[in-house]
C-alpha cells in the first residue's frame, strides 16, 4: 500500500496517505516508558473499504533506538522457527 498506492484488500487505487506530524500526539507512539522519545508515524487508509496500514518515519534518532534496542536484545535463529 506504501509504494503501490492500492489496497491489498480490494485493489482499490483510491488511497490516502496522512504524514505524520511532530505536532499531533495521534501520529506518534513512545519508545520509552516516559513518553520522552516517540516514533511519528504515516498513515494509508482505503478510501473504499477503510483499511489501513502505519510505517514508521525511518529518522535518525529512531535509527539509533533501534540499534541500542537490537544490541539489549540479540535474536537467535531459534526464534523465528
């Protein structure tokens, strides 16, 4: 739905993309207990049947948090059997 701008539940081309803002506290989740850091998010929604997808903006302070997070929590192949 990102890159193709149809919805994969009914193949409809009639998408809406919302960006996510800094400003609206609906755009964003915490990444700490605190609140302190968040990730903004962008919204498709069907403008048909209503689905909709979230993707997180791939900024540079989200970039590091995922980093300290993957290094606290090493996966191992065990895990995704």
């Amino acid at each position: 739905m990102r890159y193709t701008m149809r919805c994969p539940k009914c193949d409809s081309d009639r998408v809406v993309e919302v960006v996510g803002s800094n400003m609206n506290q609906h755009q964003k989740i915490p990444l700490t207990t605190w609140s302190f850091k968040h990730a903004t998010l962008d919204r498709y929604i069907c403008a048909d049947c209503g689905y909709t997808e979230e993707f997180v903006q791939l900024t540079n302070g989200f970039q590091r948090w995922a980093e300290r997070q993957l290094q606290r929590q090493p996966r191992k192949p065990d895990d995704f059997v």
